[in-house]
C-alpha cells in the first residue's frame, strides 16, 4: 500500500523554560547570551507584579507601587560536584558593562547577604574550560519570565498581537496575581 500521507513536518516545538536563579553567597558560570534582557517589577500586596509598560505601552501598577529594576541572562551555572545547569540568573541591571557581547564569557559573582550588593566579574573562558553550549535565546527568556510571572505563555499564540491581547487581558483582570517571586539562590 502506498504510503501518501506519511508524517514529514516536525511539529513546531516549544523553547524550554528554565529555572530563575539569583545570586546566593557565590554563583560562578558561563553566559550563554551576549547580552541580558531587563524587566523591571513591582513590588505591592507582598507579591512582585511584572512592569508591563514596555509591552502594553502603559502598566496598572507604575503609579501606586515601588519599582524594581532586573536583568536577566541565560547562564551554564557551575555546581561543585555537579554537572554544569542551564538557568536564568537575575541580577541588578548595574553589574552589566554597557554594550556586552558576553556569550562565553566567564562569571563569578556573588554578594555578603541577601540585600547586599552584587559583585560580578567576568572574564575570558580558560583554556581547561570546555567550549559553551550554543547560546540561548530571548524567546526561551520571555517564556521564563511568562511562566514566573503567571503570564500568558507567548510560544501558545499565532502572533504576537493575539499575545499581547491575551497579556493585556490577564493583567486587567481583578484576579491576576503572580506567584511570589522567589528566585533559588544558586548554590556554589
Ligand atoms: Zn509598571
């Protein structure tokens, strides 16, 4: 019998999410993006709202609540022991050097407690440390972010339009409320 409606089209596959790290005592790693993506929150009702202004061009809470800002960039995180991790570190903006290119790079970064400030150094790969894994990109960001923050996941939407619709509903909505933000501290 001939074969006329065999399957020949790999089904569209969803960029994976990945764990939301911060900066325990010690986080030491490689980048895997040359640059971070920012997304500032707000903190209100003990529970961290995402600032959705630079998406929906105006955002519920920029009036009545605190600001944060964040930057966030995919990283292998090193674990004493253990097999390197691909993760989403969250850092304050202000580690960054401006106009990065740092996929590949080395990082070390760490902080005395948790409010203390973070201090990052980044330099070259060694010799001894094998090549990076090919780098990640901002659709598996944003898919990271969407799911931390109980958002319309963007990679279940045609366009972006019908996203940004879905986006602007669940933020409208009396009942939206993200989960707390609570990053795990990276393990040294
Ligand atoms: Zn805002």
């Amino acid at each position: 019998m001939p074969v006329t409606d065999a399957l020949s089209r790999r089904p569209r596959v969803l960029p994976p999410t990945l764990p939301l790290v911060r900066v325990g005592q010690l986080a030491r790693g490689l980048f895997l993006a040359d640059s971070p993506l920012y997304l500032a929150s707000h903190w209100r009702l003990g529970r961290s709202f995402p600032c959705v202004a630079p998406l929906l061009q105006h955002c519920p809470w920029c009036a009545g609540a605190e600001k944060r800002e964040h930057a966030y960039i995919p990283i292998l995180l090193g674990h004493v022991g253990y097999k390197p991790t691909r993760e989403l570190l969250e850092l304050p903006p202000h580690v960054f050097p401006e106009n990065p290119r740092l996929y590949g790079l080395c990082f070390s970064a760490s902080r005395r407690s948790k409010r203390a400030t973070v201090i990052m150094t980044i330099e070259p790969r060694p010799p001894n440390v094998s090549a990076p894994p090919p780098p990640i990109g901002s659709d598996q960001v944003l898919r990271t972010l969407a799911k931390v923050y109980a958002l319309p996941d963007p990679a279940a939407y045609e366009t972006e339009n019908e996203w940004l619709l879905a986006l602007e509903i669940r933020t409208r909505s009396p009942d939206y409320s993200p989960g707390r933000h609570n990053a795990k501290a990276a393990l040294p």
